[in-house]
C-alpha cells in the first residue's frame, strides 16, 4: 500500500469516527429550536413549481462537491416548503444519472466496448478494463450500506441524519478534509494511471455519501485527492463511479414513489416528478460541462471555503432560532 493510500485510510478513518459521534454532539448542543416546518418522518406535499426549482437544485449541486442531499433539505425549508422527503429526492436523482449518461456517451460506449475486447482476448492488463472493474468494485461498499441503512437504521437516517445541524457539521468536516486533500494531494495520475485500488478506495468514500450533507461527489473527488490524481481526474471518475450507485438508489425510491402516487400516503403526483426529472436533467449537464472545464484550470479551494461557509450559517441560524433544526 502506498503512503497516499495509508494516508488516505486514516483521514477517511477519522472522519468515519468523527460523522458518526457528530448526530450526538448535535443533541447534546442544540436544544428545541423553532416549530418545525414539517414533522420528522413527514414528506412535505410537492407541486410542479417546487418540483423543477428543486430539480434544479439537485442538479446544480449532485457533481459539484458541495451536498445536493444538504441543499435539497435546506432550500425548501428556507422557503417554508417543508422536506421534500428521501424518496422525492432520490427519485429526481435519476435525471442527474441520465445527464452522466448523455455527457459521457462516447466514454462509456468507449469504455464498454473496449473492456468487452479485453476480456474477450484476456488482456487483463487494459486500462479501460482496469476503469469498468473500478466501478464495479467501487459500487459495492456504497450498495451494502445502503441496504444496511434501508432496511435496519432508516428512521435514525430520516429523524436524525437528516437534521440541519447534522447536515451543518458533516458539511464543515467534510469541507476540511477536502481542503486537506487539495494540500497534500500530489495530483500527478491522470485517467489512463486509475488502478483497481483507486476504484475501491473511491467506492469506499463514496459509501461515506449515505451521510447527508458528506456529498457523493466531494467524498469521492476527496479521496481522489488524496491518492494523487489530478484534479480533473478524479471529477470525471467520480462522476462514473456514482452512475451505478445512483441509478440503483434512484429506481428503488421511483419505485416506491410511483406506487404511492394518488394515495393518501403520497407527497406529490406524476407532472411534479417528471418536471423534477426533466429540470434535474438540464441543470446537472450544465454542472457537469462547467465543473470539468473549471478543475482543468482552478483548485477546490471554493468549493471548500463554500462548504465551511454554509456549514457555520446553518448552525447559526438555528442557534438563532431563524432556522427549525428538523
């Protein structure tokens, strides 16, 4: 194992530790805030109106390392709409998935058939090969936790995870540790170097993303950091890396939606999910084109001074009573 890959197992160490205490530090902080917007548990009903705003949000921050999670959570309350609820927002995570798909499309065909070829001749050493067993590799640990929490710590997720102060605190630590990776960071690998190693490594700080406020895109491209890749690099893994993840997440919960779509049990009906989608779409192509071009050039430093920033406003207004810490 290489220094960068010890490194990185202890700083990802550390913050494994430091999110799950952080829930308890927050109760032990906070006391009752204002009346909460909507009940713990309790998707907030969503119109067609809210659906494509948050689609957008959803799509202007899933790749950018910054929790399209934390901001999913905290506009609508910020606009007194309530929580959209974890299926609502895992469901409109889809169109994020079919913007990778529709920016990638030549990568991924590449990729594809490239790694087809390679088995097929048992050239094991080919490095789109390497890249496509990364994913699938890298898939893996972010799959088991979620079933893990799915089907045996969901109400401590939905009731506590998803605070704002604990969205707030997990988006400080994790605004750290990305300003930490882009200190010590080598970025020397580019695309052609990625290693099975990188694939589970980054699957493994993908997991770290089922923490709302952690960021799918800001662990991954944290621990891509980390390893020594390039800035650009780990963006364009990260984003591949999420595509079966994503996907998986996004059609259980769209599943679940569409059954429940006309009960009583239901937060909104088919023309807010799909303007949700289509907005998602739009808005995370947008992100992705620019995020790509802007790490060819520039550091994460923003990214990290936004997530410190946000973090501290979030506690603050809930110290102050403006905000509910639901």
């Amino acid at each position: 194992m290489t220094g960068l890959s010890k490194r990185f197992f202890t700083l990802m160490g550390g913050a494994g530790v430091a999110t799950v205490l952080w829930p308890g530090l927050i109760a032990l902080s906070y006391t009752e805030t204002a009346t909460p917007v909507q009940s713990n548990g309790v998707a907030a009903h969503i119109n067609l109106f809210q659906a494509v705003i948050l689609g957008m949000v959803q799509g202007l921050t899933e790749f950018i390392p910054i929790s399209s999670t934390a901001h999913l959570k905290v506009v609508p309350v910020l606009l007194g709409w309530g929580d959209p609820g974890v299926s609502f927002s895992a469901a409109i995570q889809l169109g994020s998935i079919a913007a990778v798909i529709w920016y990638f499309w030549e990568d991924l065909t590449t990729l594809g058939m490239s790694a087809f070829q390679a088995l097929r001749i048992q050239k094991f050493d080919d490095k789109d090969l390497r890249v496509v067993l990364g994913i699938a590799l890298g898939t893996v640990p972010i799959v088991v936790l979620g079933l893990v929490v799915k089907f045996l710590a969901s109400e401590f997720y939905d009731n506590t995870l998803r605070s704002l102060g604990s969205i707030a605190i997990v988006s400080i630590g994790m605004g750290l540790l990305l300003g930490l990776a882009e200190r010590i960071g080598s970025r020397k690998r580019n695309f052609d170097q990625l290693t099975l190693t990188d694939g589970v490594l980054m699957g493994m700080a993908e997991a770290m993303a089922l923490i709302p406020g952690a960021s799918r895109s800001g662990t991954t491209i944290t621990a891509g950091l980390f390893m020594g890749l390039e800035r650009g690099t780990a963006a364009r893994f990260s984003f591949l890396l999420g595509i079966p993840a994503i996907t998986l997440a996004g059609l259980v919960e769209l599943k679940d939606l569409l059954e429940s779509l006309g009960t009583a049990g239901s937060n909104t009906e088919i023309l807010p999910l799909v303007g949700g989608l289509v907005s998602a779409v739009v808005f995370s192509y947008v992100a992705i084109a620019w995020l790509i071009r802007f790490l060819q050039t520039q550091n994460t430093w923003v990214f990290v001074w936004y997530r410190l920033g946000f973090g501290f406003l979030i506690l603050g207004a809930i110290s102050a009573h403006f905000l509910p810490n639901v």
